[in-house]
C-alpha cells in the first residue's frame, strides 16, 4: 500500500564538497551518533602506493568527476574525483560529504 515517508526515513540533501578554504559541517544522525561533513576543502592526504608514504598537499584544480562531468567544471570534489596537486594527479578515494576528509591515491 502506498503512504508517505516516516520522518525516520527521510534523507538529507547530497553535500558536494567544493574547491575552497576548509569548512565542515557536523550534523548528528540517526543514532544520536555524529557525521563530520566536508563543505569546502583544499588539501587532501595523498597515498603514493611506490613509497609506501602518505602527505598532506594542496589541491590545484579538480581535472575530471566521472560522477558528473560538470562537477569538474565548478571544481566539485566527490569521491572518484581526479584532482591536480603538486605531486601530480591524485584519485580521491574518500567519501568527503560523509566522511569530512579529503583522502586519496597517487596516479601516474
């Protein structure tokens, strides 16, 4: 039978997390647990799988989104992200709306 959604069931609007001056966000969940959300970011911890060792660098540009092709044109930052930095180009594996950190690995 159909009905509403229960106010339990409702969801929140997608954070896209952009290329800026770090801003979080904490919103408490279900739970009465707490979500660190990622509003703006400019630097991400970078993996580089060769060394074995992980840095802190800043982000030039956001190269390409395959979630959304325009993501990359408004410098939208979701996981899957190819972003420019200083050591090269690096894939953001974190999810930064959910997890509040900008996490990633080096690619060639």
């Amino acid at each position: 039978m159909a009905r509403k959604k229960r106010r339990y069931e409702l969801g929140r609007e997608p954070v896209y997390t952009h290329l800026a001056e770090v801003r979080r966000k904490i919103v408490r969940v279900r739970g009465g647990n707490y979500k660190i959300k990622l509003l703006r970011g400019n630097e991400v911890n970078v993996y580089n799988p060769k060394t074995g060792k992980s840095e802190k660098v800043r982000i030039i540009s956001v190269v390409d989104n395959p979630a959304n092709p325009h993501f990359a044109q408004r410098n939208m930052i979701t996981k899957g992200a190819i972003v420019e930095t200083n050591l090269g180009k690096v894939k953001i594996t974190s999810r930064p709306g959910q997890h509040g950190v900008l996490n990633g690995v080096l690619v060639k």
